[in-house]
C-alpha cells in the first residue's frame, strides 16, 4: 500500500473508500510538512510526497489514518 | 502471510509487522468498517482497500510496540461486533425513538401537529416523502 520508489514516497489509496475531497483536505492540512503531487489510477488515487522538514517514516501512515479520520 | 484464525479472514504478515483482514461486506457494511477502524486509530496505522461490493481488506498496523497485532485485530473483530450489533438495535428501536419524539414535540407544542397534519391534508405528496424518509 505504501512504496517507496527511490527517495520518493507514495501512497496508494482506494477510490471507493477515500473520496477526492477527504484527499485534498487532508493533503491540505499536511501541506505545511510535506509536499504532495496526487495522480490518479483507474482505482486509486497515488500521492507522492516529500517530506519538508525530516523524513518522518510514519508520515504516510498518520496521513492515511488522517483521512479515515475526516470519513467520520 | 500466516493465518490467525480458523476462518482464514485474518492474516499476519511478521517481517511488516501488520495484519490484514478480509471483511465480507455483506456481513459487515462500510459503515460499521469506519466505525470499528475509527476506535483503533490511536492505537493503529489502519488503511482501507479492496472492493466494498465483494471484500473490504482492512490493513492494521500497530503504532508501538505496546501493542501487537494480533491483539489489534481481535480488539477490531470485537469492535465489528459491538458496532453491528448497535446498529441492529438502533434500527429495531428507530420506531419507538420516532415515537418518543414525536411525543416530546406534541407535548411542548401541540400546534406543531396541527401544523403538519393541515399540510397533509393539503399535499398528500408530502406525507408520502416523509413516510419514504
């Protein structure tokens, strides 16, 4: 679910249980500690990010739970 | 991937350190997934996937050491239950909550029923959008 590709992050996250405004809410809210550039698959959205300050190795993971937390 | 339980819906992945359940979501709807994964958010990275017609894979991952995944996905079977359960009751009761309602507001205004039942009268339509409601 997440990768890493040479340095670059990314998270991979279902259409059918995130919808594009929780994303960018949340990418909106983390924008002040990472940079994101969101694409999209026929099924999930794919964020690459770059962390601003230090790589923080559980980012990905807190931003995934972030935007479960915005479903609610 | 190592199966935790006799159903084989549960499975450890140690060197990740992570659990991954597969949910029938006809026996568990989305709703109750969110509810049950939401209690665990503090205790876990936890990551929905899969498709919510066929199978809902739920991904949990422990924050710290002071929880292990196994425990995790038993605490979220529990959860799963607790929630479905509510959900059951909650509809069951849904008349008798309408009900109580219904007399709570009859009680502080009556007018309120006059109200609504002058605009039946009047628009039959309205009655059956409520009803449908």
């Amino acid at each position: 679910m997440i990768k890493i590709q040479q340095q670059k992050k990314q998270i991979k996250l279902n259409k059918s249980f995130y919808p594009k405004e929780i994303i960018l809410a949340a990418i909106n809210d983390f924008s002040e500690i990472c940079i994101f550039l969101l694409k999209e698959s026929d099924n999930y959205f794919l964020l690459d990010f770059e962390p601003k300050i230090e790589d923080n190795p559980d980012i990905s993971n807190e931003f995934c739970n972030y935007c479960l937390g915005l479903l609610k | 991937m190592e199966k935790l339980s006799a159903l084989g819906n549960i499975e450890l992945n140690k060197e990740e350190n992570y659990i991954l359940f597969s949910i029938n979501p006809k026996i568990y709807s989305l709703d109750i997934i969110r509810a049950a994964a939401y209690i665990l958010l503090d205790k876990a990275y936890i990551l929905l996937d899969g498709n919510p017609e066929e199978k809902i894979l739920v991904e949990i991952r422990p924050k710290s050491k002071e929880h292990s995944p196994q425990t995790l996905a038993m605490e979220f079977n529990n959860e799963l239950l607790n929630y479905s359960v509510y959900k059951a009751q909650s509809e069951k009761n849904k008349g008798i909550r309408e009900l109580l309602l219904q007399r709570i507001l009859f009680t502080n205004n009556p007018e309120f029923f006059k109200e609504i039942n002058e605009r039946d009268d009047q628009n039959p339509a309205a009655k059956e959008t409520d009803k449908a409601e």
